[in-house]
C-alpha cells in the first residue's frame, strides 16, 4: 500500500482518537491495534478468511467483532478494524499503526527517538538523553533503545532523519576517513 493511503486511513483514526470527547488513549489504541495484528499474524488462516473476496463483509465483521470482544479492545480500534475490513485494507494494518503513531505523536508534540547502544542503558542515562534530547528539540522524547552487538561503546542516535553517532566505531571511520584523505 502507497504511504499515502496508510497515512490517510491513520490520520482519519488520530482524528477520531484525539477528539474532545472521545474518551480513549492514543496509547492504549495503539496496543490494541498491535494485540489484534499479532493476533493476525499467530492465525494464517484468519488472513486468509479476512483476504478472501469469497467471504462475505458481514461474515467477516462478525469475525473481527468475535476476535475484538475476546481481546477486549475498545469501540474505537473495533470500528477502525470494521472500517479496514469494508475497504479491504485489512493486510495494510502494519504500516497504517506505524503512520498513526507518527501522526499522534506529531500532533502530541511527541518525538520517536531511536537509540542503539553498546549495552543496556540505565535509567539514568536514559533520563540525561531524554532531557538533553528534549532540551535540543522543544519536543517530548520518547526513545525507542536497541541494543547492537556492532557498537564497540558510545550511542548511535536517530532524530528524524537526522543521525547523530557518537559511537567508538562511529568515531574510529571518522577519524580512519581523515588519516586516508590527507594522504
């Protein structure tokens, strides 16, 4: 599915979700619409059955309301799933929950972080990353930490499309890229 379409079907659910009164959290949409893809993704044949044009809309939405109710989502994510099923978008649930947590942290002044580190970061390490990330942006951090096995020490930090790398291997191409220009 073009990024344009998963953007609109997740800009339409944001709309819907940070509504004056809609009484539901961002946060909690967003792990429902998670538990249901995993729920998906455990089930082959559910796919197939919510692919299937040979399967009647009503059929399946009496599917999804079934699976909904034994995960126990809200109203919300159970008519964004009906809305899927309607348009046959069902097999674009993934990039749809990634364009929806862009757009909700977006408009939450939220930024996603992505940071690879050498080993686990503590939470005091993650506290000064975040309140110095935070005081570079203007924006509320929210990082997302991955461990990499290939950084010697140091941090590979990723804003935006920005990549700030501070790592040792980092540092050693830098500093192997000036010896080998210079001569």
């Amino acid at each position: 599915m073009p990024a344009a379409v998963a953007s609109r079907y997740a800009r339409a659910l944001v709309d819907v979700v940070l509504a004056p009164n809609a009484g539901v959290n961002p946060d909690r949409v967003r792990e429902e619409l998670r538990s249901f893809e995993q729920a998906l993704a455990a089930s082959p044949e559910l796919s197939i059955v919510l692919a299937s044009p040979g399967i009647s809309r009503p059929k399946k939405r009496a599917v999804i309301g079934r699976l909904v109710e034994s995960l126990g989502l809200s109203k919300v994510s159970r008519n964004f799933l009906f809305v899927l099923i309607d348009h046959r978008r069902t097999a674009d649930l993934s990039g749809i929950i990634e364009a929806f947590e862009k757009i909700a942290d977006e408009r939450l002044g939220k930024l996603q972080v992505d940071v690879s580190s050498a080993r686990e970061l503590d939470r005091q390490q993650q506290a000064a990353l975040t309140e110095r990330l935070e005081a570079m942006t203007g924006k509320r951090i929210v990082l997302n930490l991955a461990i990499d096995s290939e950084l010697v020490g140091g941090l590979v930090v990723c804003l935006g499309s920005t990549v700030y790398d501070g790592s040792v291997r980092g540092q050693l191409e830098t500093l192997s890229h000036q010896l080998t220009s210079n001569i």
